[in-house]
C-alpha cells in the first residue's frame, strides 16, 4: 500500500523558486537569507514530494530540467498568491500597520526622502516603513515579484499591471562650471543643449534616459559625451572639475550645487524640460486605498519644494 505524498512547502517552493531565477546555489542562498545546505535541501525534499527531477546539478552549473522549467512558473505564481493572502490580511488588520517596502531611485532619494519620512513618522506612526534605493528596472522587478509593496519614481513606465499616483512635475536645471557663456543665466532655449558637453550618469539610471530625450526634443544627435557618472554628486563634481556641464531635476540642485563654489545654474524658457514624479503600486493591490492616502498626504507634505504638485 502506497503512502500519501507529502505536500511541498512554502519553504521549498521559496527555494526552488530562487535557483530557477539565480540558477546558482549560493547566489539563490544569498538572495531568500537561507544557508546554501538548507536551500539544496529543500529542492531535494520538493523533488522527492513531486516525484520529479527540477534540476539538473553539473560541477560547474545549475539548470532547470524540462520539468522544471515549467514547474517553476507554477511555484513562481503559488508564491504571488501567498503575497497576495498575506498583503490583505495585513491590510484587513488595520491601515497604515505592518511593514511597507518602499523603492525608490537613486535620483529622488536624497532629495524627497526627508519629507517622505517625516511624514510617515508623523502621520503613520505604526508603519514600518523599510527602503530599498535600487535602479526602475531593479524596482519594477521587485515590485512584479512582491519583494517591494510601493515605488517612488520617475514616469511614465507604461508598464501593464502597474498603477502610478502622480505625486509632482519639476524641471530641469542646467548646470555649468563657474566661468561658463551660461552660467548664471535664465530664460535658456532647449536648443543650446545641441551643442555643449552634457556629462550624464551611467546606464540603467532613468535620468540619463530624460536627460537623452531632452536632448533629442532640442534636436541633438547621438550621445552627448563619453564621461558618465554612478551618481549625481559624482557627476556635479565632474562639472565643477570643468569636464562639461549636466541637467538636474530642481529637487537635487540645492544639495548637490552646496558641495562646491565653482557652479552655477541655469534655467530654460517655458516650457522648461521636466520630469513626473509618482508612487507606483501594482493594480488591484490590497492595499490601494491606503496607497492613494498617502499619495494624497505626500502632495500636501512636498509643497515647500521647488515643484509643481499634479492631482491623481
């Protein structure tokens, strides 16, 4: 007489789910917070309770079996209905309790990040507001999968199954060295963008992608410069270096301009090139009531900025 299969866990599915994304032990053990022998393991026991092979283990890499590649987007969905289940009976208990994971982009942290926390501070003392400062693909994943609940970022992302809550419009500010034709001045026509030595950040950020746009609507061609920067502050000291000048949304210019004194800004004519600021959340999520309340206070809380706040 046979005995009764025994069910697979979340655990198992938690740790299958990471070596079929990693495909790499350590780097899947890394990613869930499991040990690499318990991780192995439970793909072994979830193995044993399916009665099929997932993987298939060589000494120098890791692959998902036929049956595993198509058991994988299985457990990957069980594991977004147990999110699920868990975000609305969190958001059942009470709103505005629990943790909330908030991504956001390296080019809006430092500059709106105070007024986000203050305001969760003061207004929702019992949320556990934990932030995680990733690239917008690296949040848009993690928002997809459920490892983020929320996001503050740079729209529009068109992305289907996301929802965005415009919170803000702000423009773009030209930054230039000390003894620069433009420093200093106002009123500038976009097209003066076709000509000069625009340095931008590295790859994957959004802002070099705004920055690019811009400079296409001006009517330039290709790239503008080779020498690019992992963050802003690395990037206003290239200016102040005298290496070229840069854009930066309204919002960064009083903290990054305050490191040196050899900079200056500039302004655009109206239309000045801009850019929108939102929450994103994903459709239908649980707790999206609570998602727009915030949204809501955020406009209210961010009218001492230099921007221009945008209804819903």
């Amino acid at each position: 007489m046979s005995g009764k299969k025994r069910q697979p866990s979340l655990a198992q599915l938690r740790a299958f789910d990471a070596v079929a994304e990693h495909l790499h032990f350590r780097d899947a053990a890394a990613a869930i917070g499991m040990s690499q022998p318990a991780l192995s393991g439970a793909v072994s026991a979830l193995e044993e309770a399916l009665g099929v092979t997932l993987l298939e283990r060589t000494t120098r890499k890791v692959l998902l079996s036929p049956a595993g590649a198509r058991l994988a987007v299985r457990a990957k969905a069980v594991l977004a209905e147990v999110g699920a289940l868990l975000e609305e009976a969190e958001a059942v208990r009470a709103p505005f309790t629990g943790a909330l994971r908030l991504g956001v982009i390296p080019t809006v942290a430092p500059y709106l990040l105070p007024s986000v926390l203050r305001l969760a501070h003061e207004r929702y003392p019992d949320l556990d507001l934990q932030v995680h400062e990733e690239q917008t693909a690296s949040l848009l994943d993690g928002l997809t999968t459920g490892r983020l609940d929320l996001l503050l970022l740079a729209v529009p992302l068109g992305v289907p199954g996301v929802t965005e809550l415009p919170l803000f419009d702000e423009d773009f500010v030209l930054v230039t060295p000390l003894d620069h034709r433009l420093g200093g001045r106002e009123g500038l026509e976009r097209s003066v963008l076709r000509e000069l030595n625009l340095l931008l950040l590295d790859e994957g950020h959004c802002l070099r992608d705004q920055a690019l746009d811009i400079c296409r609507e001006a009517g330039r061609a290709g790239i503008p410069a080779t020498t690019t920067a992992a963050g802003l502050s690395t990037l206003v000291q290239l200016v102040a270096g005298g290496l070229g000048v840069t854009l930066l949304p309204r919002t960064a210019v009083r903290v990054e301009t305050s490191r040196s004194s050899q900079l200056l800004t500039a302004s655009f004519a109206d239309p000045a090139p801009t850019r929108r600021v939102a929450l994103a959340m994903r459709t239908g999520a649980a707790r999206g009531a609570e998602y727009e309340e915030l949204a809501a206070a955020l406009r209210e809380a961010m009218t001492d900025l230099p921007v221009r706040t945008v209804d819903a």
